[in-house]
C-alpha cells in the first residue's frame, strides 16, 4: 500500500474541488439559512500511510439561491458532474474523475436544516489498487455575510470643513 502515502492528498484536492461550476435545478429553495457558513471537510482513508491531510474548512457565503454552487468546479478539473438532484432538504450528485493513473466515481449526498448541513461523499477509486475513501461533510450558519469590498468612497465638496464648524 506504497501509493497510499500521498496520492490520498490528490484525492482532498479533489473533495474540495467538489465544494468550489455546474447547474443544479431545484423545484423549490433549499432550506439553507442565507449568510456565513463554515464548512468541514473530513476524509477518511483505510489503511493510509504517511501524513494525515486533517480536516478542511472554509468560510463562504451561503443561500438557497447558490447552494448548488458547492459542486462548482475549476474550468480544467480532472473531474465531471454525472447527475445531481438539489431538493429542499438535500443535494445528492455523482461524479467522476481521471487523475494520476485512478478513475474515480464519487456519490454524495447533503442534507440541510437551516442553520446546520451534513453530508458524505463515498469516492471509489480504481487504479493500480482500489481505494475507497469517505468524506464526511459538516456545515454551520455563522451568521450574516461580511462584505470584502473596499467602501464607495463619498463625493469630495472641493472643501474642507474646518474643526471649528
């Protein structure tokens, strides 16, 4: 189980990628709180060797209107989107990747609750060896978006108010 000791890390780039550029069509608005969320990614790796890859998080900015994002991908992704189904209370999809000698299918599935969101992604991979790896999903609502955008600065009069007005 040589190969194990790094190509694991390929396969988070890979489980991240599945959560930062495809369309998914609801019937109606996720239940997601619109705001800050922190997301948890956690892979687990039977019989890995060498250094663990820990768990990921991010911060973004989540609504029903862009939940379906979660599955956007990088333009030359070594992965493509097969089907997925954004409903209410859930998002499942299936994907399927070509790297560094594997081809990966991947099944997940998402469930939301309005402030909180769990989920797991099942990733077979298929190669020298057959490795199967499990991504365990976690999300909260931190509260409301903060802006990064630098303020509009205001019209200058042409003069400066003295301290004495």
């Amino acid at each position: 189980m040589q190969y194990l000791a790094y190509p694991h890390l390929r396969l988070a780039v890979f489980s991240y990628c599945v959560f930062v550029s495809h369309t998914v069509i609801a019937a109606e608005k996720p239940n997601v709180k619109e705001g800050a969320w922190r997301v948890a990614l956690q892979m687990v790796v039977p019989n890995a060797t060498g250094p663990s890859t820990g768990p990921m998080q991010y911060d973004r900015c989540l609504s029903g209107d862009n939940v379906a994002n979660l599955l956007a991908m990088p333009a030359n992704a070594p992965c493509k989107l097969l089907e997925s189904k954004l409903q209410r209370d859930s998002l499942t999809w299936r994907l399927n990747c070509s790297q560094g000698g594997y081809t990966s299918v991947a099944n997940g599935k998402m469930s939301f609750s309005g402030t909180t969101l769990k989920g797991e992604i099942v990733t077979v991979a298929e190669g020298p060896q057959t490795v199967k790896i499990t991504t365990n999903i976690e999300g909260r609502y931190l509260g409301e978006c903060v802006s990064t955008k630098n303020p509009v600065p205001e019209k200058s009069t042409g003069t400066l108010k003295s301290y004495r007005e």
